[in-house]
C-alpha cells in the first residue's frame, strides 16, 4: 500500500474501508523500506557487474551471487529498518540523505 495509482487497486481499497482495516498513509515516492528490494538491488549489482551475455548466464550469475550474499547482510537490512524509517518520515517521504 504506498499509494502509487498502479499499485492500488479499487477493489481491495473498498475491502479495506468496508472492513474498517486501518492502514498508514503513506506517500507514493517514498524510497521502498522492504528489506527485499535492498537485497534485490545487492544482487542486481553484483549480477550486472559481471555482465552476463545471455539468458543462460544470467541465470547461472543470479545463483552464483545470491549463494555469496551472507545471512547477516540480510539481518542487517532488517536492523536497519526503524532506523530508514524514522528517516523517510523525517525527510516527509522524499528521499533518505545518505
């Protein structure tokens, strides 16, 4: 639910009225705090970086860069979530200064 029109569906906005479920107004530029799409962009990076030719090789670089990343990058990603948060709320949904 971040409020950009491609993401949001009527159907599920009125079940969620009618059902009285609370949700966070969120604005729709805000940079994205799933810890996912970090790990997502880690990986892309490190795919992209070896520049794969075709389809077979990217496959094959995905597998080999998604072993390598380390289960406490992952934790950290979510550690830092309060600490990301606390900011896109500082800077009003605009993006985080690092």
């Amino acid at each position: 639910m971040d409020n950009d029109p491609k993401h949001t569906s009527k159907v599920v906005a009125k079940w969620l009225k009618d059902n009285k479920v609370k949700v966070l107004e969120w604005p729709s530029q805000s940079p994205d705090l799933n810890p996912i799409e970090n790990l997502w962009a880690e990986l892309k990076k490190h795919v992209r970086a070896r520049r794969p030719t075709n389809l077979t090789q990217l496959h094959q670089l995905c597998q080999e860069e998604w072993a390598k990343i380390h289960p406490t990058y992952c934790g950290k990603l979510v550690e830092g979530y309060l600490k990301r948060f606390t900011q896109v709320k500082q800077f009003k949904g605009n993006a985080i200064k690092y």
